[in-house]
C-alpha cells in the first residue's frame, strides 16, 4: 500500500471510506487540487515553520500576560502575579507552567491595532489588512506561509486548522486571493484526527453506496469535461495517497506514548497543541491551534476563561518543551494571540470589554530573541507608553522570523498587485535574531 500503486484506480473500499467521510464532496477541497497534480510521499524541503494558538474572542492582557499587581481590584482582577525565570518579568498566576520558559518567550505588551470589532479585528490580525467592503479579499497569514514557504509536492497540506472558533464558517479559513490551493485542512475534531474516514455503517450498505457513487462519479465525468469535474476526481485520488501516506499517522494521536499526551493536558487545545508538534516535525509549515471562548463581557465567561488559562499553560508549555528536546523550537515561531484584549477596568457584568487601544501577544521559538518584554502600558493598563505595535509591524515581524519577504508583491487573479504586508511597516526588531536589511 504505497506510491508506487496507481494513482487513478480507486477500490471499492477505498470509495466507500471516502464517501462515508464526505471526501466525496468537499469537504477536504482547495489544498487537495495541489495534491491531485503534485503529491508525493517524499520529505519536503527544509522551513521555517509556525504554530498559531488563537485565542478566539480576546484574551484579557492583564489576567495573563501584563498583570498590574499594584492597581486597584477593579483593574487587576483577583488573580495574582508571579515571578518568571527571568527576573523582573511577571505573568499571572494561571501560566506558572510557562513561567519558568519565560527565556524562550517575547511578550509585546504594546499591541495597539485601534480594531474592536471581532469580525473585522480576526480578519485584520489574520491577514494585515482591514476587511473593505468590496475590496480585496485579502489571504490569512496560514495562506500566505503556505504560498510562500510551503512544498506543493509535500503529501500532506502546507496549512492545517485544529478546533472550532465561535463561528464554525470562519472567514479565517478563506485563502483570499492566493487560491484554493493554499486553504487549509480543517479539522474540528483533534481526536478523530483522519480516522473520520473510516466506515460508519454496515459492510453491505457501504458496498451499495460505493457503487452508485462510482456510477455517478464515471458518468458525470464522462458527460461534463470541465475543470471541476476533473479536479474533483484528483482531489479523490489525492485524498488516497494522504491516506496511503506515512506521512498520515502524524495526525494519530494515540501513537503518541501517554506521558507524552498527558503533559499536554486533557483537552481539546491540549491535544491541538500536540498534533501541532508532531506536524510540524512531518514538515507541515503552519498549523493554527483555535480557543474558544475569551469573550467574557460577564461574570460567567470570565470564570470560565480561568479554565481557558490553565489549557494554554499545559499546551503550550509542553509545546515549546517538546519542541525544544527535539531541536525543533528555532525552526518553529509560535504565535499566542487573539483579535484584541479587554478593557483594564472590570465592567459591571463582573466582566471585561472589547479593547484595542493597548493589548498583549507573545512570541515563542523561532529565532525569537526570547526572555524580554517589549514596549509597555501605563500603571492602570489604559495606554500604550513605550513601543507601540501596530498591525503591520507585528506581521512583518512574523514574515521577517519566517524568511518571508513581507515587501514582495503578489499579483491577484485580476492583475492588481497587493504587498505582503502592506507600507508603513517597522518590524520589531527587539525580537529578532537577525537585523533586518
């Protein structure tokens, strides 16, 4: 069962797996197209590579990476600060964990990107660009690492996405201008991981589906000799060969051995954390980990983000460790962000709102100058006093750690040509091994 059987005969059981996990419609399509024409179970080149924790809704920077232990309650909240392995930098006590890993660590606590909106803020913070109505559509940052730094002939995709945002139809997900080919594989459920195309009904049932859908299949193609339908087909056979792929156990996570999934903590962005890892080590260039739900305008959700807390100090703890014992962690940028952070004083509703104006994310691995704080809000977390980092500094930033000329041109399809990151950029170079020219 390898590369060497051919690459368009399908079998029986082959269709019916298929079918029986939608790989028959399109459900895995755009990176498949590329797959189809270029697939091959070989190692891709050497890369950079980047892991993207998204924090979905908005983390609060002061109950996790910019605490104000000297303000009023109403401003730091009733979790506490603690010291890190580099001294003079506290974080809050739900990431003890990540403290002492704080010397492979960047924290950007100037964020200030003047976006509240979450629509509009995801988009931004994924892509660079402010969505316009009727303008372009702009690729997300896994999108545009896939074009730039990815392998076409790789057997598995260059971008892959684990759990499920608070909108299940996430534009985060849309390759823009660059293509189906560079749209990721989704998969909500880390658990099942590829094992979802393995048969849900009886033996029998699936031989009668897998037949009417070879007829239909044959006679659509024969009858309608277009692009789609041809792709279509490619994007089947491609499917097999991931399937037929070594490649494909890194997505089987009972391989791991149990010490090494426990450390990785009993959830969801846990194991996402950790199939991020074994990724990333197959030679997969960007895979984004979501987390969901930061949104806590309410005391309810701002409770449960405490939950929240303790999973990213597991996951991405042992993430960087992991990443590190394998020689992984400066070929590999880790990102932890969301679309903004919330406001410093505490509302009403016991919770915290959208807020822009000055905001925390980190950077890990990568080449990152790590054990250093950059740039600084004022004692009550209101305003940004020292190094402000906008949007664009921030992606060019990432693209300079990545090897990705963020100053490149990339033409769309209808001729316009569109900068990586857009005029106006100041990487920061605090955080970067290498100057930039």
């Amino acid at each position: 069962m390898h590369q060497n059987r051919s690459n368009t005969t399908l079998t029986r059981r082959e269709w019916v797996r298929l079918s029986s996990a939608g790989i028959a419609g399109s459900s895995l399509s755009g990176w498949l197209g590329t797959l189809a024409a270029h697939a091959k179970d070989v190692s891709p080149k050497k890369h950079k590579s980047c892991v993207l924790l998204w924090m979905d809704g908005g983390p609060s920077q002061i109950e996790t990476f910019d605490p104000k232990p000297d303000a009023s309650e109403r401003v730091r909240g009733d979790l506490k600060a603690i010291a890190t392995s580099v001294p003079g930098i506290q974080i809050s006590e739900k990431f003890s964990k990540l403290s002492r890993l704080m010397q492979h660590v960047a924290i950007l606590r100037s964020m200030s990107t003047a976006e509240a909106d979450h629509g509009r803020a995801r988009i931004y913070m994924h892509t660079g660009y402010k969505p316009r109505m009727g303008g372009v559509n702009y690729p997300s940052l896994g999108s545009t690492v896939s074009a730039e730094i990815g392998w076409p002939e790789a057997a598995l995709p260059n971008f892959v996405v684990t759990g499920t945002p608070l909108n299940k139809h996430d534009v985060l997900r849309d390759p823009g201008f660059r293509g189906p080919k560079h749209q990721p594989l989704v998969l909500d459920d880390v658990k099942q991981g590829i094992e979802n195309l393995r048969p849900a009904v009886a033996a029998a049932e699936f031989d009668r589906r897998a037949g009417l859908l070879q007829r239909l299949e044959a006679e659509f193609t024969r009858t309608n000799q277009a692009t789609r339908a041809r792709s279509h087909q490619e994007s089947l056979n491609a499917a097999l060969r991931l399937m037929r792929s070594p490649h494909s156990r890194a997505f089987d996570l009972s391989l791991e051995p149990e010490n090494s999934r426990s450390a990785y903590g009993d959830s969801d962005f846990g194991r996402g954390c950790l199939l991020a890892r074994r990724l990333v080590e197959s030679g997969v260039p960007f895979v984004e980990v979501y987390l969901s739900n930061w949104d806590s305008h309410v005391k309810r959700v701002a409770e449960q983000t405490r939950t929240l807390m303790s999973q990213v100090d597991a996951g991405a703890s042992a993430l960087v460790r992991d990443l590190e014992t394998r020689g992984l962690l400066e070929d590999t940028l880790i990102i932890w962000m969301g679309e903004f952070g919330r406001t410093p004083t505490i509302n009403s509703n016991a919770g915290r709102d959208h807020y822009a104006k000055a905001w925390t994310t980190m950077l890990m691995g990568g080449g990152v100058k790590g054990g250093q704080v950059v740039g600084a809000t004022d004692s009550q977390g209101r305003e940004v006093k020292d190094r402000p980092i906008t949007v664009k500094d921030f992606m060019a930033t990432i693209c300079q750690l990545l090897g990705i000329d963020y100053r490149k041109e990339v033409t769309t399809p209808n001729g316009r040509p569109i900068r990586i990151v857009d005029k106006g950029e100041r990487v920061v170079e605090e955080v970067v091994s290498k100057p930039t020219s």
